[in-house]
C-alpha cells in the first residue's frame, strides 16, 4: 500500500517539474513548484514515522505546510502584481532581471 | 718610498682623476691638467720603480682575493724588469700624447671626458702590465678594450666612428672569450693563476700547458690584431689621432705581445710556438702588402703597425722573447712618433688623403723632420732604434732554424720601407697640394712631445747593448748579418723615391684597376666577414625570428583562439531562460543518480 502512495508522490513530483520547465504563465509556474513540494511533504509523512516519533513527524509536516502555504501566497502575490504592472504572465517577456546581454 | 708603494701610487692617481672627472662636476675644467701633471708624475714612478726593480730584483706584493675549493685567487703587483720597462715605455708614450693633445684636440665639445678616458686607459694599461696574477691581467684587459672602445667611438655622432668602435670591441671580444677559456685551463692543471707560481709549477710540457698557451695566444691574436682578427685595427683610426698612437699603436695593441712574453714559460711545444711563428708571419707580409695600396696616412700606419707586431710575434714565436720585446719598446716610439705626425699633417691640410697632400716639407718643418725620424726607424735604417731592434727579431728567427720564415720577413722589411717612404716623399715633397696655402705648423705643444718621442726611438739603441731583460739577450749579430735586410730597406727607400719622390709610377694611376682595388680593398676580407659571419648571424637571426614569430607566438595566440572559439560555443547555453537552466540541471541530477546507482552496483 505503501508504495502505491510513493509512485503517487513520484507522480506528482514529476507533474510538477513538467509544469515547471514547459508553462510559460507565471501563475501556473507557481502551482507547478507547489505541487513538488507537496510531493516532499507526501513522501516525508509517509516514510519517516518507520524511522521515528509520530508526533514528531506529524508536528515537521504541518510546520512544512504553513511554510508552503506562505510561499504560495508570496508566489500568487507576486504573479498578480506582475501580472497587473505589465499586462501579461508570459515569463518569457518577464525577463528584466536577465539583464541586458548580447545575444 | 718602496717600489711596491710607487706602483700603487701609479694604479691609483689616474683613476682618482677619471673618477674626479666621473663624480665631481666642478672639477671639469682642471681635469686636463691633472690628468698631464700625473702623467708626470707616473713618468719619474715608473722610472724610479724601473731603476729600484734593476736594482734591487723583482718586487712581489699581493694578497689572497679569492678563495674557493682547492683554487685560490691572488691579486696584487708583480714587478720585475720585463713589467717595470714596460710600464715606463706606457707612460712616456702616454705622457707625450697627453701634452700633444693639448693642442691637438683643445676646443673639443668633450676635451675634459677625452682626458678622463685616456686616464682610465692608462690606469688599465698599467694594471695589465704590474699584475700577479693572470685573472687580474684579464679584468684589466678588457678595461682596456673598455677605454679602445670608448675612444674610438669618441666622436660617436660620425657613424663609421660608432660603427668601428662596436667592430673592435666585438673583434677584440673573440679573441678574449679564448682568453679566459685558457686561464680556466691553466686553473684546473695547476690550481693557481700567479704568474710567478705559474713559471715554477711542473708539468709545463704537458698538452694541458700547450692548449693554453694556444687559447691565451688566440686572446693575444685579436688584442694585437694578427691575422684573421685583424680587421678592426684599421677602422679604428676612426678615433682621434693621439688615441691611435696611445692605444692602437704603443701600448693596447702590443699588449697580447707583452702578455705572451709574461707567460712565455707556457710556450715550451715547438709545435704551438710554430703556429705563433706562422701567423706572425701571415700578418707581418698580408698586412704590408695592403698598406703598400692605402691612400689614407692613417691607414698606411695602421696596417704599419700590425705587420710590425706581426714580427715582434714571429720573435716570440721563434722563441726569441727579449727581442720581440725590444722591437715592442722601439715601435711603441716611433710608431706614435709617427702617428702625431700624420695627425700634424691632418691639423695643417685637414686631409689624410696622400693624393692630397704634397710639398709640405716647405710648411711644416718639424713635422717632416719628426715624420722622417719615425719612418727611418721602421724601416730600419742603420743606427736608428728601429735598425737594431728589427735586425734582433730577424736575428732571433733565423736562429731558431726557420729560414724560410726569415726570408719572408726580409721581403716584409722591403715593402716596409717601401710604404712609409711613399707616404713621406708623396705627402712632404714635391709639387703643393690641396689645402697647401693655409698649411702652418703645430704649436710647440705638440712638437716638444713628439721631440721627445724622437729622442726615445734614438735611446732604444742602448737596449740593444745593455738589454734590461735578460743577460742572454743581448744583441748578438754583427753587421754582416744584418746585410740582407738592410739592402731590403734601402731598395725599398730607392724605390719610393723612384716612384713616388719623382712622381716616376704612382699606384694610384691604376686606382681602377681590379688588382688594385683587390688589395685597397685589403683583400676583401672584412667583406668576407661581412657576408659569411654577419650574413650567417642574420641568417640565423631570421631563423629564430621565424621561429619566434610563427612557433612560439603561434602556440601562444593559439591558445587564446581556442579559448575564445570554446568561449563562443558555451555562450549559448548562457541563453537566460531559467527553465533552460532548471533543465540542466534535472539532466545533471538525472546523471548524477545513475551514476551513484552505477557506484552502488559496483559495491
């Protein structure tokens, strides 16, 4: 039974980083990373309590997912904002920390 | 005041008057008359030193310089009568062209640095002559190739002045390599460089002493400009005229003969002497011939002057050492004798040029008298110093048994009284030449000098009688002997008076001429040097700058067009699309765990 959770998680690991490097909007960008990390979080409840305390365990997962929430409230902010200044999510025209480099 | 003192004495006054020179600035203007009156006072040292050494033997003082392994380096004063005459001969001829400078070179942009530099040559020339030891004869020996070279190139704005300066340092230079090889052979088998220890160590016959010898006599050979090194002797008259009778005519040039005879114990192998013999010879007979073809007074007297040391090294060769000494002491008078005559000539017509000049017995009196002294005595005219001393060397060679060697050198004395006394009857008798008008005679400042000088090249007859070197070595022939040479001479003197003193059959008629110009061009042999040594240096110069060029600054750019074109290739991964980069990543990451994976299989 086991397993089957862990291939769910590698599944959605893989998900994630699909969406990551092929979604050019921003806001799905941010959903992609959330999925990954979701993925961490599934394998960490699921794995560690063979190893240690439960309540620990437990406690690590709830403190791992009030920081994702955060960072995907950080992430939304953010795509919003740019989505709002410049009229457009497209991470390929969102390039102006690249700098100006000859090409 | 002890003989050694004196010596230093001698070593230390001229210095303190370069360095015044060097190190004062104020001083510039008494630098001239300090520099004569020391001169004055050498003269009366080294007279005194010759008469102490005469006296009361030879004079040995020095200290140990170096010490290093077994080898032990000595510096300090060696006087005995060969050094101690020479030393006196250095500073007459030294003494006579300072005052004559006085007037030959007053006015000059550099009058003071002129007198500056002959002190600096006469300090290194004195220390050639008094050292122990061979390596302190070697530093002063290239002081004054040092003090050659600066003289030459005095007025070094003229460019063949500054060009032969460079020649005969490097000329010079070759035969010193050579040099120094010798003394490190000398060190190795005899563990010392003291001449006297030298001349009383065993095992002087044995090949190691030869092969120095030979090596110390190929530094003589370029120092006295024998035969094949002799090239840079005659450019050297670039220099001022007073320069050429010290330097290239009394005293620098006769210092390889001086250093051979210091080092004659080395010279036992007859076969090393013969191959000093022989190219004595060479030079003695090439070098005559090519002055018989010069038109430049300078020139004549140049290659004058390498024939006649090329007899003082037949003497030596044959090994009659006394007397190429002696004809060393008579040349050093009356070849500087000659010299500031030729520069009188040159200060009346401003020429040099033979062809020039003609008919100034009439203006310069003194000058042709004192020119006419100095030509008697090289060609050896009876009872001048000349006549004695060359009839000693030609003695001495035919008493060693070369008898061919003796006959060349009888031809050697015709062609020499043949070419001095066609520059003294075409320069001061006959019809008035160029510049003849405003012609006037030197002041006395430079006429009581060479007087001097005259008076000298008379006083060397003494030595043929009491001769200071050693007993045995006095002169030994009588008149009959000296028949065959004096004829010579006298053909030779009758001949240019035929040709050139009644203007019969001139040489210069055939300037043209192929034959001619092959021997005014002394043989084509600097344009030999010139063309194999100087082409194969460029050659190999060309050579190196190709390898230079394309090899290693090939490698070099090389490099850095790999590293620009690898520069180019990986900027396009840079493309800042952050998914790209996250893609790489995965990739690596993706490696990195089948690598790990590969790892943990292996285990």
């Amino acid at each position: 039974m086991i397993e089957l959770a862990v291939v769910a998680a590698a599944f959605m690991a893989a998900a994630g980083i699909y969406g990551l490097l092929s979604r050019r909007n921003l806001a799905f960008v941010v959903l992609s990373l959330e999925l990954i990390f979701n993925a961490g979080i599934l394998l960490l409840v699921l794995l560690l309590p063979s190893a240690t305390n439960q309540a620990d365990t437990v406690s690590a997962a709830l403190l791992l997912l009030a920081v994702g929430a955060a960072e995907v409230a950080f992430g939304f902010a953010l795509a919003v904002v740019l989505a709002r200044k410049y009229r457009t999510s497209d991470i390929l025209v969102l390039t102006q920390l690249e700098g100006k480099v000859e090409r | 005041m002890s003989a050694s003192l004196a010596a230093i004495l001698i070593l230390v006054l001229p210095l303190l008057v370069f360095l015044l020179r060097v190190a004062v600035p104020f001083a510039r203007r008494q630098v001239p008359v300090l520099a004569s009156s020391v001169s004055v006072i050498n003269l009366v040292l080294s007279a005194y030193i010759l008469y102490e050494v005469i006296v009361g033997g030879a004079v040995l003082s020095g200290f140990t310089w170096l010490e290093f392994g077994k080898y032990r380096l000595n510096a300090g004063i060696f006087l005995d009568k060969l050094s101690a005459s020479m030393l006196l001969v250095v500073w007459l001829v030294a003494a006579a062209v300072k005052f004559y400078s006085f007037g030959y070179m007053y006015g000059d942009r550099r009058f003071e640095d002129y007198y500056a530099l002959l002190s600096l040559f006469a300090f290194s020339m004195s220390g050639l002559v008094i050292s122990l030891s061979l390596i302190q004869v070697f530093i002063f020996w290239e002081l004054v190739g040092v003090c050659s070279f600066l003289l030459i190139g005095f007025w070094f704005d003229r460019n063949a002045a500054s060009r032969a300066s460079i020649k005969a340092f490097i000329v010079t230079r070759l035969g010193d390599v050579a040099f120094f090889v010798g003394l490190l052979v000398l060190l190795l088998s005899f563990d010392t460089l003291d001449i006297t220890a030298l001349g009383h160590s065993f095992g002087l016959y044995l090949p190691e002493a030869s092969l120095a010898a030979l090596l110390i006599f190929i530094g003589a050979v370029g120092k006295s400009a024998q035969f094949p090194l002799h090239v840079w002797l005659p450019d050297a008259m670039e220099g001022p005229t007073p320069v050429s009778a010290l330097i290239h005519a009394a005293t620098m040039v006769a210092a390889g003969v001086y250093l051979i005879a210091r080092v004659q114990f080395l010279f036992v192998d007859t076969s090393v002497r013969g191959i000093v013999l022989a190219i004595g010879i060479v030079t003695a007979l090439v070098a005559s011939i090519i002055a018989v073809f010069q038109r430049d007074i300078k020139r004549v007297l140049a290659f004058s002057t390498i024939s006649q040391l090329g007899y003082m090294m037949a003497a030596l060769g044959a090994g009659a050492f006394a007397y190429g000494i002696y004809h060393l002491y008579t040349h050093a008078f009356f070849k500087a004798l000659l010299f500031l005559a030729a520069g009188n000539v040159f200060h009346a017509v401003h020429s040099l040029d033979i062809t020039d000049a003609g008919g100034l017995i009439k203006k310069l009196k003194w000058t042709a008298t004192l020119f006419l002294i100095g030509a008697l005595n090289l060609a050896g005219f009876p009872l001048t110093g000349g006549f004695f001393s060359k009839e000693s060397v030609l003695y001495g060679v035919k008493e060693s048994g070369f008898l061919w060697a003796y006959y060349l050198l009888i031809a050697g004395v015709f062609l020499t009284s043949f070419y001095i006394f066609k520059v003294f009857f075409r320069v001061f008798l006959g019809a008035p030449g160029k510049n003849f008008e405003e012609a006037h005679e030197s002041p006395s400042v430079m006429i009581v000098p060479m007087v001097v000088l005259a008076l000298f090249s008379f006083g060397t007859i003494f030595l043929a009688f009491a001769h200071p070197l050693n007993e045995a070595a006095r002169v030994h022939f009588s008149f009959n002997e000296a028949i065959p040479s004096l004829a010579a001479s006298l053909v030779g003197i009758l001949f240019a008076y035929v040709t050139y003193g009644l203007r019969k059959f001139e040489f210069e008629a055939f300037a043209a001429h192929a034959i001619y110009e092959f021997f005014y061009n002394r043989l084509y042999i600097d344009e030999f040097y010139e063309v194999v040594f100087l082409g194969g240096y460029r050659l190999l110069a060309k050579a190196a700058g190709w390898i230079d060029r394309y090899i290693i600054d090939g490698a070099v750019n090389g490099v850095a067009h790999v590293s620009i074109f690898l520069g180019q290739m990986v900027k396009r991964i840079e493309s800042g699309l952050v998914q790209l980069y996250l893609f790489y990543t995965l990739v690596f990451v993706f490696l990195l765990a089948l690598w790990l994976y590969w790892l943990g299989g292996r285990f």
